[in-house]
C-alpha cells in the first residue's frame, strides 16, 4: 500500500516506472477537467469526505475535512483470492488472466472505456445540484458520491495505461475530452446525456442509474480479467454509499410528500411539497433510461463477452450450477410483423436481459417500501415500476411504441402516455421552484424530510460542508 504517492495505491506503482509516469502526466489533466467540469462554487470549500485508504473489509475510509480538489484519488483492487480460475463461459478452470489475452482485447477495451465514460459523465450531469442542495448533510453526500465517481474513472484509466499500451493512454484522454450533452462529443451511453438539475432528478438518478452500476460492476467483478475483476470488486463497495443515498432520498421525498398530502387535503404544493403522481413521473424517466444501459434483449456482444469470461451473470458463483451458459434458452418477446411474439433466445445471448431482469427484482423491493411509508401517512396512493417497454430508446423494442402495460400501441396513443406518464415542463419547473439551498446545519428544505441519522456517527446539525 503505498498512501503517500502522489497516487494512492496498491499496485505497486513505483515499481512500474513507465506506468507510474504516464499515470502522473493524466493526473494534471484530470484536476484541470475536475476543476471545470466538477461541482460548481464548491472546490475551495472543506468538505467532511470519506476517502479509501486501504481495501480490508473493515476500516478502508478515512473521515475528514478536505477540499474536493485535494482528495486523494487513488487505485485500489481488492486482493487476489485463492480461487484462480476463469469461472464461466467457454474458459472454465482455464487460470485467470492477469494480462490482456489478444483475441479479447477490443472486447475488454470497450467493456472497460464504455465504464469509464459513465463516471465523468455522472460528474458532469450532477455539476449545479450543490448550488440549491436541501441540507448540508445532502450536500456533502452529493460531493461524496462524485469525489467517488472521480475514483472509478480512475480505477478504469488506471486499466486502460497500464494494459493497452498508446491505444489506452488515448482512451483516457478522451474520457476528459467528451462531455455530457454535448451534441458533438456527448458521453457514450444515453443516461449519461440526461441533465439532473434538480435533488428529485438526483435521487432518482443514484437510485436506478447507479444501481445500474451496481449489477454491471457486478458481472465485472466475476470477470476471468483479475485486474479488471479486482477493480470492479473494490468500486461496489463504494457504490453501496451512491445507492444508500438515491434509496433514502426518495424515501425521504415520499414521507414529505405523503404528510404534506395529507395535511393538504391532496394538494401537497400548496404546502409546498412534491406531488406524488410527479415523483412516480421521474421515477418512470429515470427508470426507462437505466432499463436502456442494459443493453439490447438479444445482444451477440454479451454471448461474446460471456464465452470469453470477461463478463459474467449477476452473481454468477452462487446462483448458477452451469456455468457454461449453453443449456437453455430465455423466451423474449420481439415484434414481428407489427405483433409482439415470442422468441427463444440461445441463454448466452439473453444475458442483458437476464441481467435486467434481476435489477427490475432489485428495484421492486424498493418501491414496496416506499409505498409502506405511504400507507403509514394513511394517503391513498401507490408508487410503481414503468413497463421495462415503454419509452425504450435501445434494443428490440426501440423504433416501436410500447404503452405502460407494454403492449404495441400507436404512436398518437404514446404521444399521450409521454404526456401523462412522463415528466412534463410543468412538472419540471414545479420541482425545480421547491429547489432551494438550506446552508443552516440541521435544517433541512421543506418539500424532504430529515435523514434517519447522520453521517459515519456525526449529529445530523454538524456542518458537513463549511461555506
Ligand atoms: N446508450 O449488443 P448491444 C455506472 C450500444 S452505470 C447508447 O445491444 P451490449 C454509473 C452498444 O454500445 C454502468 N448506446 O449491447 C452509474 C452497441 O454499440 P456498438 C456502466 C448503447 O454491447 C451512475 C450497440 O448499442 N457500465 O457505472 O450487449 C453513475 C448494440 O449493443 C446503449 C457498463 O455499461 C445505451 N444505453 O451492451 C456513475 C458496463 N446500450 O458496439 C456510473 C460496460 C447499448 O454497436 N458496458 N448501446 O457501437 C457493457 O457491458 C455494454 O457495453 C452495455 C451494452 C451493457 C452498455
Ligand atoms: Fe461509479
Ligand atoms: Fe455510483
């Protein structure tokens, strides 16, 4: 463990001197995009940050006030475990590999540069959201969840140097280079073009597009890549947080809708809450753009990635007896001749929606809670999952108009679901007329209510962010 480089890691850096010196040369360009592209108004501000120190299960963080442009991005893979073998797909038992097996390399580069990119985009979308934050407590979180996305860009770049020769070097160049939104060099999936301006959009974000994460970082970590494996194995942990705080901030807005809802008389703006039918309105949003980065149903990359053991199913070891992912088929309906039919589909090339369909499982528990805080306010309302059709921009049912129950529908007739199911401009700009930034430790905005506890056994009115 070498904390007190100039990058922290536990690669042993200093003992790869070309490596250590083209890591150094990226690392300038990284504050300078940081400084421009980061969270806007805050970078001279001391900031109560949880930083990685070391990868032992208990005790990696470190706590302390730092400004954002001084925390310590560093490397850290988990260690190698005993079981060395590739454990899926047409390799298994086959020694994992610790270097970047030719016939694979395009494959893992772009498995590892389409990561990358989702990192800096998430920064990007998430820039203004300090400027009107409902707490200290949640501004910090937000500075927390994207001083870590800085880290796992890094956790990528650091693959992309040290495997891939030039080729990397210039994929890490170009993940500070594209920007989110940016009609001529957006950021590669269509999530991480969505602006989040405000904290409805933010929650909903960390909570269905960084649980994304969670299940694509997941098949990564059983990945017969070790360095890649080890990486993504290390990134869930810190992942957990950017979760927590999507999880609790609905949360948080459901209750503050619900009480508001029943105080009112079902009218909770009038008390200057968000009415629920908008937050299911952003849930559908978010959601529908997260069952996008799936990727498509019927996907001959994912039975590639999956034969090659570079990417594997969600909990592939525990789940699964065979491993070879060539007894079965997965039934998925596909439109054929203006109907939906359905196709059986070899099980390699259904991984994606196998994969999706564990993160709809995930998802749904979710919102049965939230609903049970809904019940106990006594407001007669219930959240819901969109259809994993409708408002589709990627796979087999992009080009096709899929209505909430994902039946085929008319264009006209989606043009109306859009309408009522989706956030329009009035909703957005009601959600964005109750954005407000609270700087006084322990208030918190009205339309939220305040978190369980603090942060890591801190009161909640201590000031996580001095300004
Ligand atoms: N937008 O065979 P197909 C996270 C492209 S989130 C735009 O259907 P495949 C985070 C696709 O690239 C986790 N393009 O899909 C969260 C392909 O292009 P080419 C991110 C898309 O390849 C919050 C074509 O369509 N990690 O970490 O099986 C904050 C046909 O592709 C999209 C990963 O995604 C889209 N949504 O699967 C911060 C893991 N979907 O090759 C961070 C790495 C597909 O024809 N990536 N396309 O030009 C992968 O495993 C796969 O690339 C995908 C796509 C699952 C994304
Ligand atoms: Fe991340
Ligand atoms: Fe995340």
């Amino acid at each position: 463990m070498s904390l007190q480089d100039t990058i922290p890691n536990n690669v042993d850096l200093n003992h790869d001197r070309r490596l250590k010196k083209a890591l150094e040369s990226w690392q300038p360009k990284f504050i300078e995009w940081w400084k421009e592209m980061g969270p806007e108004g805050f970078q001279e501000k001391d900031i109560y940050l949880r930083t990685a120190v070391s990868v032992d299960k208990d005790g990696w963080a470190d706590y302390k006030q730092v400004k954002m442009p001084d925390y310590r991005w560093g490397i850290f893979l988990t260690p190698e475990e005993g079981n060395r073998k590739v454990g899926f797909g047409d390799m298994i038992d086959v020694d994992t590999f610790d270097e970047v097996p030719g016939e694979f390399r395009n494959a893992l580069r772009r498995l590892i540069v389409t990561q990358g990119d989702t990192e800096p985009g998430s920064v990007e979308q998430q820039r203004l959201l300090g400027q009107c934050a409902p707490s200290l407590y949640d501004m910090r979180n937000l500075f927390q969840v994207n001083v870590e996305e800085g880290r796992h860009l890094w956790a990528m770049v650091y693959l992309l140097h040290r495997f891939f020769g030039k080729d990397g070097r210039d994929e890490a160049d170009d993940m500070l280079e594209r920007r989110s939104g940016n009609a001529d060099k957006p950021r590669i999936l269509e999530a991480f073009n969505q602006p989040i301006d405000d904290w409805l959009s933010f929650y909903c974000f960390t909570m269905f597009v960084d649980r994304d994460g969670k299940f694509q970082l997941a098949t990564l970590a059983e990945s017969g890549f070790s360095p890649l494996r080890r990486s993504c194995r290390f990134m869930l942990t810190e992942e957990a947080h950017h979760l927590f705080v999507g999880d609790r901030g609905i949360s948080r807005v459901v209750k503050r809708s619900a009480e508001l809802t029943r105080e009112s008389g079902g009218d909770p703006y009038s008390l200057g809450g968000i009415p629920l039918n908008i937050v299911q309105k952003y849930i559908n949003y978010w959601v529908t753009y997260a069952m996008d980065l799936f990727g498509g149903e019927i996907s001959s990359n994912a039975a590639d990635f999956f034969a090659a053991g570079l990417k594997g199913r969600y909990n592939e070891q525990r789940k699964y007896k065979d491993h070879s992912g060539n007894e079965g088929e997965f039934e998925i309906p596909v439109v054929q001749g203006g109907k939906l039919m359905p196709r059986a589909v070899p099980i390699r090339n259904a991984m994606n929606e196998l994969l999706r369909e564990e993160y709809i499982a995930d998802s749904r528990s979710a919102i049965r809670r939230w609903n049970k805080i809904i019940a106990e306010e006594g407001v007669d309302f219930e959240l819901s999952l969109p259809h994993k059709r409708f408002h589709r921009h990627q796979g087999e049912y992009a080009g096709h108009f899929f209505n909430n129950e994902g039946e085929l529908c008319t264009e006209e007739e989606h043009a109306v679901l859009t309408e009522a199911l989706l956030p329009t401009e009035a909703d957005r700009a009601l959600v964005k007329s109750l954005m407000v930034q609270v700087t006084e430790p322990g208030q918190m905005a009205n339309w939220i209510s305040p978190p369980a506890k603090g942060i890591n056994g801190m009161p909640l009115d201590y000031e996580y962010v001095k300004l």
